[in-house]
C-alpha cells in the first residue's frame, strides 16, 4: 500500500552525521524514480551541536514541510527538545532509537511505536570504525526497499575524499544495516519517472543566475543566502567569470553596480539585515539605470531575528524600502525548481529594463534539497531595438516611446557619458530641473509598466469561487491547501505571484474574474501581501488574510481550514 | 578613438563646467588628471573615473571619459567591481577626505588590501564641503569652525597614509593642490603602477578652510626616492608632518585577482547544469 | 634647459602661453558660474591676449622640431609656469582690482622669466626673441598697472557675506 508521502526525521547530536544519512537516502530514492525533499534543522553550534534531517517522501513535486512525522530514527536523544517544535510525533509514528536509550518522557508520552536497535554495536562489529549513521542509513534502506549497492556507492562518492578505511567503514555499516529486518510497517509514496535533479534552491538559483548570462557576483557572507554565493564561485570560475568577496554589503552592491556599468552582467546574494544595508545603493542602480540582481533568501526579522529559519518577511523592504520614487522589479521563485527559471527571468529583465531585480527567495526553498524533474528555464528575451541618439551626440538617458535608452559601456567608441545618482538630464548630467525630474521619473517608470511581462508574472492553478493568492514559498503550502479543499468538495484557484513589482493589476483581476473571495496567505506576521495588494488595486470581493509568521513552515491544513471557515460565513 | 592625434590636457575635459569654488583646490587635481592623461595618451574611451559624493566627488563628469557619481562612500567598491570585471578599461577612483576615509572608510582599507589594479585620488581639504563645512577624519583637534563641532572635534586626525600602509597599499604618494604639474606625474606613475597606488593630495578648500592657504609655504618636496621597505615606510608616515609631497612608498605586490588557473570548457554551462542530475 | 636652445625656449614659452591661456579661461568659466561678471570678463581678456602671444610664439616656431615635454617636465623658477594663475588666489566674490593685481604678477613674473633668458641665454637667437617677449610681458604690466589706477580701492571687507553657505548634497 502506498501514500502519498512518508515523512523521516533523522536527529542526532555532536557530528552523528544525520544529515549525511539524509542526504544519501534521498539521493538512492531519486535514483528509483523517487520524489522528495529534504530540510535540514540544527542548533546554533557551529559544529557537534544537534541536528536533524528532516524527509518528506512523495509522490509529487509540491514540497510542503512535513506536518507529522511517521519515522523518527534518534540516532541519539541529547537536546531532542529543540526540535519538538518541528518534529511532530504521535501513536502512528515507528520510532527507531539506540537500544537501552533514555527516551524523552515527552515523546513516550505520544505513544509511538518504538522500535530499539542496537545500532552502535552492529556498526562497531561491521568494522572498527563502523558509524550509527551509517548504519541507520543501510535500516532505512532496508525499510524503503533501496538498493544497498546505491546506498554504499553514493556513500563512497560522498566520501570520495576521506581514507580508504573510513569510505569501508561506511560500507560494511550500511551493509550490516541493509540486512537488518526491522518489524515496522511504512508506506512509501509511490514512484515517478527518473532523469530527476538532486539540488537545492540556492543552488538552483546560481545555475539559472549564470545560465542567464551573470559573470560577475559581488558577496559578502550572510546566512541563509551564503551557499549561493559559494555555489557561484565555484561555477563562475568554469565560465570565465569572475567573483570578489566584499568587505561589507555596502560594497558588494556596489562592486556589483560597478561591473553591470562595465557591461558585465552582475549578481549578488544577501538576506534581509544584508538587503536593509544594500538599499540605498540598489537605488542608485534605478537611477543610474544601472542593470543587476540582488538574491534575497529570507530569514526571520527583523534584525537578526531568526537567521537559520525561513519567513517571507522581507518583502515590505524589497518593494518600498528604496527611498525616492525608486521603481524596479521584484520577483518571487515558487519553489526549489523555480530558482531556475525565476532567477534567470530575473537576470534578463534588469538587464532588459536597465534596472535593479530583486529576487525574494527564503530559507526554506533556498536551503532545503530536492528531487525535481528538470527545471525549466527563462527562454531569451529579445532586446528591444536600440534607438541610436540622434545627431551623433550620445544620450545615455534619452527618453523613447518605451522608456528605455541605448546603454553604452566603458570601452564603446565615442559614447562616453558619466552615469550619476544625482537626477540628470538625457545626457547624464545633473540636473535638479523639475521638467528633468518629471521627464526620469516617468521613463524610469514607463520602461517597468510598458514592458510585456507574458504568462510568466504567475502560475495560475485550478478553479472555483475562492481563490489562494501567495507569493514565493507559500505557494507550495497554498497549492496543497487548494488540493485538499477540492477533496473535500470546495474547490480553489491558486494564484501564485511570480512577479511581484511591477504588479501585473490587470492579469491578476482577470485571474479572479467571477471570483468570490479572496485569501492571501503569506508566512509573515504583518500580512505585508495583502496590504500591498489592497493598496495597488480595488477587489470585487473580500480579501482575508492568513499570515502566519515563521519559523515553523506553513501548514497547508490550516490553511485548507481557514478557506473553509471564511467561506462559510 | 582616433589615437593618432595626440590630444593635449584640455582634450580631457567634457563641456561640463565645475561647480567648484574659485581657489578650490580641486581644480587644480583635475588640471593634473588631465595632463597625466595627455601624458599617458590614454584613450578617453577606455578610461573610467568613478567617486562617492561631495565636491571632490563632482570631478568624473568635468572629465571626457567614461564615468559614474555613485554614492556618498562607495566610490572604491564601484570602481573595484568594475576593473574586475573589466581589467582591460583604466580605472580611477577619487572622492574627498570625507568619503574615502569616514563613510567609506571601510572601503578604503579593504582597497588597500586587495591591491586591485587602479587608482585612488583622495583629495584631501580635511573638511566636509558640500553639507556646509562639518569637521572630516582628517580635521584637527582644536578645528571651532563648524556649529557642529563648535569646541573642535577633539579627536585626533587620521593619517591616510599611514592607514593606507598598515592596510597593504603598495604604493603611496602625496600631492598639493598648489603644484598640479608634480601632481600629473604622480597621477601618471600611479596609473603605469601595476597596482593599487593610493595619492593622497592636500587639496585647499577656500570657503571653510582660508587658513589652508598657508599649506603653501609648508608644503614641501621630499625629493628622495620612494621608500620601498614598509617598516621604514611607517616610521616615516608615522612621524612625518604630513606635508611632504611626492612618491613616498613604492613596493611590488602580487594584485587581485589573480589570473584564473582552471581550464575552459565550452559546454561548462551543460557541465554545471549536468552536476545536480541523479 | 629652456636657456640653451632656441627650441627649448620655444617649448617652454608655448607652454607659458598657452597654460596661461587655458588657466584664464577656466577661471572665467568659474567666476562666471559664480556670477562674478567683471572679472569673468576680465579673466577672458587675459586669455585672448595669451592666446595672442601664443600665437606668435607658434609662428615663430613654425617649422622647428621642439621637444615635446611632459607637463613636469618643463623647468620653471616656481611650480606652475609663471604666468599661470593659481587656482588658489582665487575667491568668487574677488574685486576686479584683485584679479587685476594679481594679473599684474602674472605679468611680471612672466617678464622676468622672459629677461632671465634674454640675459643668461649663450644662444642669440634666444636670447634675441626672449628679450622681446619680456618687452611686450612689460608692456601688459604696463597696461595693466594703468587700467588699475582708474580703479577704486578695494572696500575693506570685499570678501565677507551676510547668508551662510550652500548646502548643494
């Protein structure tokens, strides 16, 4: 019998190596057509502090974070506290721990099935440096039906680095764990097509970053965005291009302004603390019409708030936090895939637009792995035709039917010109004249509103009188809800925002047309969606909120109740 | 461009007129950029002067290059990213006391540091002119001229040229607004410096600062050859006046980024896109 | 250097000319831009009579290879060819008698230049023609020193203001 997803904690303290474990599992279960996602959670050690790989194994591709855990393998029980918040337990839950272990009175307190292996010692007959998770690993290959020699191949190629002996040591652990038979019942989803990618969403938004054509990223270290820069930097250097680690955010954005002037498309990746110190500078880049990208993978806020855990809380700053009348782009990817292709559009619209994009992505797409069918991407967007200045005086910042001017670059023959934040004229030069002023901000503006965004400004989902509005992450949570609504006999549109600057007023009320309500539902405490939304435009019918502030992800079943409970009034 | 005429310093100039004030010493950094660029027969096309804000800062758009007015402080990241991205293009950077050493003070070190080929013009009038004379890093102590800082700063004076040698410049020199002419050649080493070269330049403000037209009988030629050692070099920034002019610290260093070791490969976009299949 | 050739010389007093020329201009745009009219005008007089005697010093130097120094590469008795303008004598709210006197060095330390050749010079030729240009750099102090006896006397507070000043950025 299958379901449609199998949920598996993997916890354990002081360098047990969940993570691994979790990551290898997944990786044999995509080899078999397997579909799922991976999200990790630890402690604020750096290192030997708790951690826990967090499985959901499914039978599609709408990753939600799991709500309720049927397999909890406690590699070791130091802290579990921490994680109580997010690893739900209950009677239907097998329980797989050290034998002799002292079970948290809490978790014994659930009821679960519990299921004792004496896992250290196994490992340790296996080999001398036979390791518990390594062994866990062969269990639950055993209870999945995997492969061992796929598990003990990814295993060695993961640790393709480390001595000879540890890599056997892995091995014979897996090995001895395989052939283990455990008395425990689980229903794995069923299987899918294979040709999957294994990734994350960070590293998916560097592939669809440089796909784009980026060549220069400026980066300065934040969590949770810094494995995109890492990822980057490593992929830059097989490209040609080139990466500079900055001082401060202040400098990346603006190391990042200085190459797009130069004619190289340019990128960098921060979190909120990091964007609140780039805006000014981002909008220097509007008014100098200077094109890049700026990567934002959120955190909980504000401050330092909560920096290894997701919420869509930066999105207040991303639209409004430039000061002056500052349009430029802001865009959402909806899920790990996404990051491919949204940030990819991304790329090619500020430098279409000659303008800054800023990309919301959050900790939970970005970090978290996944199994995806090939990812889409952006296809080309022609430039639009240059109109050459006239009388051969060059006009950097010429005013033209769709707002935007032909940019020259440093080393073009004789179209020299001096980009400034300073209001200028046509040619650049500053100038504090109310027709200049006029004149800019209007071609600043009409380049963004005139331009044809296509189908891409959302993904339009299913139908019915209620419709779910999300941007970024949420959409996953929303699109889920939205299935389970239609189950249950009340269906639901979703609409799930992509493009969230300009907003596309006129395709998002068409997409509600004959619509009779409205929920926004946003992981965020201050509803920053819906106030956006009711301020840009007039709703037929009522619009309600569900915001809900991190950390603990979205949950598409009280999502799914709120929908119901609005509706029926 | 047409390098086969040779363009004297007025050629540098774009029809953009200064704002400065007469007896501003910034014209005369300008005079000199534009007679080193004479000098060097750079091509106007392939050179980009890049500053912060404040009076200095204005000086980008006076000359016929490419150029970019950034923000207050900024002026050394943007220049950075660009001559990384672009190593062929000149790159100069320049902004005034208040802008490289306080706002963008940050910057100033990690230029310094990361030795990235291009050159930084500081010109220095230890005041904040375009927001009505506030006391800059570089004011001395006892400075009562600004309602801000009615009793003085108070606090001791940087010296950029010792900061810039603690921080890894490799090359240090100083000039005075009243001597364009050393000031161009200094200008024209510092751009042929494979390097980051740091030209520190005494540089009067007449509205804030009169008493600054004293710097000229100060002001005096060193007249050795550059230091190349660093710990001689800080003994001297260290215990110097700060008014002694030319090349005073020269020393070869490998710049940032160094040339790329890995191999390219046509399809590395399909090789990268290939690495997340499983 | 400029005393030992006569196309030393010529180089130098092209550069003289033609820096004096170039500074004048600059100033008047920026007395100008500060809208201090007379001595704009007076700065760009200054310029034309430069350019004048730069052409002359072209005509002759027609047909001579002079040696193309670098702007430091020039030997002056003080920083900037003598009759340069410092930027930092200026002042936007100067008199027309200031930038006069100030002219009136200008010419003058031209003169003397000039002379300085004319006596210690081995070569005629130089010595000849820059006899005759520190004639003519007397006849303009001359000119100048009557223009500046018409003028009245500076007020002794011709500097001071009543408004603060700007605050552009």
């Amino acid at each position: 019998m299958s379901s449609t997803h199998l949920s598996i904690a993997i916890t354990g303290a002081g360098g047990a190596g969940v993570i691994s474990c979790g990551e290898l599992l997944l990786q044999a279960w995509a080899r078999l057509g397997g579909r799922g996602l991976l999200r990790k959670a630890y402690g604020p050690q750096i290192r030997g502090g708790e951690s826990a790989a967090l499985l959901k194994l499914t039978e599609d591709e709408r990753y939600t974070a799991a709500d309720h855990y049927h397999l909890l393998v406690a590699l070791d029980w130091d802290n579990f506290s921490r994680f109580e918040d997010e690893i739900q337990l209950g009677p239907d839950t097998w329980v797989l721990c050290e034998t002799g272990a002292e079970i948290p009175a809490a978790v014994l307190a659930l009821q679960p099935h519990v299921l004792e292996v004496p896992m250290a010692e196994l490992a340790k007959s296996a080999h001398p440096d036979g390791r518990v998770n390594m062994l866990a690993l062969g269990l639950l290959g055993g209870l999945l039906g995997l492969p061992v020699d796929s598990l003990c191949q990814l295993a060695q190629q993961k640790l393709a680095r480390k001595a000879e002996a540890y890599q056997d040591a892995a091995v014979a652990s897996i090995r001895s764990g395989c052939a283990q038979s455990l008395d425990c019942e689980l229903h794995p989803p069923a299987l899918g097509d294979t040709g999957t990618w294994y990734l994350s969403g960070n590293q998916a938004a560097g592939l669809g970053a440089l796909e784009a054509g980026i060549r220069f990223v400026a980066a300065y270290p934040i969590t949770p965005a810094s494995d995109v820069l890492e990822w980057m930097a490593g992929g830059l250097e097989q490209v040609a291009g080139q990466l500079v680690q900055a001082e401060d955010e202040l400098a990346a954005i603006n190391m990042t302004i200085g190459a797009a002037f130069g004619g190289v498309p340019a990128f960098t990746a921060t979190s909120g603390p990091g964007l609140a110190l780039m805006s000014e500078s981002i909008g220097l880049a509007v008014a100098s019409e200077t094109p890049l990208t700026v990567f934002n993978v959120m955190r909980g806020g504000p401050s330092t708030g909560i920096p290894t855990k997701s919420e869509q809380s930066d999105l207040n700053i991303a639209l409004h936090g430039l000061h002056g009348d500052a349009p430029h782009l802001v865009l959402a990817p909806l899920d790990i895939a996404d990051c491919v292709f949204t940030t990819g559009w991304a790329v090619q619209l500020a430098q279409q637009l000659q303008t800054a994009a800023i990309v919301l992505s959050d900790q939970f797409i970005g970090q978290s792995t996944a199994v995806v069918s090939e990812p889409r991407r952006c296809a080309a967007i022609a430039s639009a035709p240059a109109e050459p200045s006239a009388g051969g005086d060059y006009l950097r910042y010429k005013l033209t039917d769709s707002g935007i001017s032909t940019v020259a670059s440093p080393g073009d023959v004789d179209q020299r010109f001096t980009a400034d934040g300073l209001e200028h004229n046509e040619k650049g030069t500053p100038s504090a004249k109310h027709s200049d002023h006029q004149q800019q901000l209007q071609k600043r503006q009409d380049k963004l509103e005139q331009f044809d965004y296509g189908e891409q400004w959302a993904a339009l989902s299913g139908s019915g009188p209620v419709a779910i509005v999300s941007f970024g992450s949420s959409s996953a949570a929303a699109a889920e809800a939205a299935v389970q609504l239609s189950a249950s006999g009340t269906p639901a549109r979703t609409i799930a925002l992509r493009l969230l600057a300009p907003l596309q007023t006129d395709a998002l009320a068409q997409a509600l047309a004959e619509c009779e309500r409205v929920v926004v539902v946003e992981q965020n405490h201050g509803a920053q969606l819906y106030r956006y939304l009711r301020g840009q435009m007039d709703f037929q019918q009522p619009l309600h909120s569900y915001a809900m502030a991190g950390p603990v992800p979205l949950n598409a079943k009280h999502i799914a109740q709120f929908v119901a409970e609005v509706s029926a009034v | 461009m047409n390098n086969a005429v040779q363009l004297k310093a007025k050629d540098y100039k774009s029809a953009v007129k200064p704002i400065w004030c007469p007896g501003c010493g910034h014209f005369s950094v300008f005079n000199a950029i534009t007679k080193a660029m004479a000098a060097l027969a750079i091509s106007k096309d392939d050179t980009v002067m890049i500053s912060g804000i404040g009076c200095s800062s204005r000086l980008p758009a006076y000359v016929d290059s490419y150029g970019f007015h950034g923000v207050h402080g900024r002026g050394l990241a943007i220049a950075q990213g660009l001559k990384v991205a672009r190593p062929d293009l000149t790159v100069m950077a320049m902004g005034g006391d208040g802008d490289g050493f306080s706002i963008g003070g940050n910057h100033f070190i990690h230029a310094c540091r990361r030795n990235v080929n291009m050159t930084y013009i500081a010109m220095d009038n230890e005041v904040y002119g375009m927001t009505k004379g506030q006391a800059s890093p570089t004011t001395p102590m006892d400075w009562d001229h600004s309602k801000l800082t009615p009793h003085g700063p108070g606090v001791r004076p940087f010296k950029p040229a010792a900061l810039a040698l603690a921080s890894g410049a490799p090359w240090i020199g100083r000039a005075y607004s009243g001597n364009p002419n050393q000031m161009a050649k200094l200008i024209a080493q510092a751009v042929e410096f494979e390097g980051f070269s740091f030209l520190h330049v005494m540089s009067q403000c007449i509205t804030f600062c009169p008493e600054q037209t004293d710097w000229k009988a100060i002001v005096h030629e060193r007249g050795e050859p550059a230091l190349t050692d660093a710990d001689e070099a800080a003994k001297l920034f260290l215990h110097e006046d700060g008014f002694q002019t030319g090349l005073l610290y020269s020393e070869r260093r490998a710049t940032w980024p160094p040339e790329s070791a890995v191999p390219q490969s046509e399809d590395a976009l399909g090789q990268l896109a290939a690495s997340f299949r499983v | 250097m400029a005393n030992e050739t006569l196309a030393g010389f010529l180089a130098h007093s092209i550069e003289l000319e033609s820096e004096a020329r170039e500074r004048y201009t600059e100033l008047a745009d920026a007395m100008t831009g500060h809208h201090n009219r007379d001595v704009a005008a007076f700065f760009l007089r200054m310029a034309e009579e430069a350019r004048h005697h730069l052409a002359e010093v072209a005509q002759l130097a027609q047909g001579m290879l002079l040696p193309q120094l670098k702007a430091w590469e020039f030997d002056w008795p003080e920083a900037e060819p003598p009759e340069t303008a410092s930027y930092e004598d200026m002042h936007y709210r100067m008199s027309l008698r200031q930038a006069m006197t100030l002219a009136l060095a200008n010419e003058r330390a031209a003169e003397s230049y000039y002379r300085n050749v004319a006596t210690s010079s081995d070569d005629q030729d130089t010595a000849r023609i820059a006899g005759v240009f520190a004639d003519e750099e007397l006849s303009h102090a001359a000119e100048l020193e009557r223009l500046l006896a018409q003028l009245p006397e500076n007020p002794l507070h011709q500097l001071e203001e009543d408004d603060d000043p700007h605050m552009p950025e």
